[in-house]
C-alpha cells in the first residue's frame, strides 16, 4: 500500500514536472509568399507535390536542422505553424538555377509575406490554351534564359484532376516536341501548336503547357494550369 501510495505521488511530480518543461510558445506565425521569375516578376509555375522546396535555417541555433516545406503548383507557399525566430529563407529544387536564388532575411515576430526571385531554366511566352472541338489546343513560344541547361522537349498535358504534372498517373498529352537538337534561337523564333485529341464530350479538363531542360531532378517549367469543360 506504501509502494502504490509513493509511486503515485511519484508519477504525479514527474507529470508536474513535465508540464512546466512542455510550457513553451506554439508554433503559430504565418509565412507566406511565391517563389518568382527574377526577370519578370511572374510567379515560377511547377508541381505539386515535389516542385519547389522552402528552407528556413533558424540564424539563432548553432547548426540548425533546416525546416523544409513544399510550394504549391503555382509557385506560391505558406505555413501556419512557425516559431518567432530570425530565419534565412531560400528556394531549392525547383525548375531554376540555384544559384540565382536570393536568399531572404526575416526577423520572423509577426505574419510576413514574401517573394522569393530565381531564373527559371526557360521563359513560357504568349500561351494561349482553348477548346478546339473535342480536344484541347495550345500555342506558345519558349524563351530561352540566361540557364546553361539545354532544352529538351516540350509538350500540352491535360488530366481531369488540377493535380497535374509530367508523372500524373493517367494524365493525357500531345506530341512531344524533340528540342535537343534545336539551338536556343532557332527554339525562340518558333511557335509550338500542340493539340490533344478525342476527349470526352462534356468533361472537365485541366491543362497545361510542359517544358523540359536537362536537369539531374528532371524538374519541368510549366505554364499555369487552365480549366477546360468541353
């Protein structure tokens, strides 16, 4: 009865004990932003999941682990839940050259929104996605930036989810444009018509314009998503 009696006084100090170290401020700031073309100013369109990575290193700890998150597919981002801390932030990943990433310095006390500015590895221009009878069809140009990554190919995907990507499982695409042996001003002076054909009348489609460099994350640029309902 002793051992019952001290072993429940125990357990209830330990209990107390650890409240008081656990009473610490919950992670409750909210960082917001888009990750943006640095030339133009338009936000980076990518994937999503597994497009676009944002760091934040905490500059008050000593080999801080870094805190990761995903941007959405149209290059914006935001996470509710981060501690008051001074943070570097950067973007990683992503369908850009790294090394043009400017790195951005916040003294996190309060909500804050930022933009984050990169080169793309290329520029889509003048695109134009529509309805063309019972298919969908899109004009663009590519435009090549100051990336030393070689352009590959090109191509209009579409799928019945705004989940869409170049490993969308079921996504439908057009003929993929083979650029590899393309120089960059002969890429820049064509327009790309691309069509997908026989799709079902009165569905709802997603769309969008696919572009590949050479890059070892096989990461795509892309154009903004468009609705289609044929």
């Amino acid at each position: 009865m002793k051992r019952t009696i001290v072993l429940n006084l125990t357990v209830g100090i330990l209990f107390l004990c650890s409240c008081e170290l656990d009473n610490y401020a919950t992670p409750d700031i909210v960082l917001e932003g888009k990750v943006i073309d640095v030339s133009t100013g338009e936000a980076i369109q990518t994937r999503q999941p597994d497009g676009i990575k944002i760091r934040l290193i905490d500059e008050g700890i000593i080999s801080p682990v870094p805190y990761d998150f995903w941007a959405q597919s149209d290059g914006t981002f935001r996470n509710t839940k981060i501690f008051a801390a001074k943070y570097k932030v950067s973007a990683l990943q992503g369908p850009f050259e790294e090394s043009s990433v400017t790195e951005v310095s916040l003294d996190l006390t309060k909500n804050q929104t930022i933009t984050i500015k990169a080169e793309p590895f290329v520029r889509l221009t003048n695109v134009n996605i529509t309805k063309s009878g019972n298919g969908i069809k899109a004009t663009y140009k590519i435009s090549p930036t100051t990336s030393p990554k070689k352009i590959q190919r090109s191509m209009l995907i579409c799928y019945t989810s705004p989940i869409l990507h170049e490993n969308t499982n079921g996504k439908l695409s057009s003929a993929t444009n083979i650029l590899s042996g393309m120089t960059n001003g002969d890429i820049a002076a064509r327009e790309f018509v691309d069509e997908i054909k026989n799709l079902q009348a009165g569905e709802t489609y997603y769309a969008r314009v696919a572009v590949l460099a050479a890059n070892s994350l096989n990461r795509y640029n892309y154009s903004a998503i468009i609705k289609i309902i044929l």
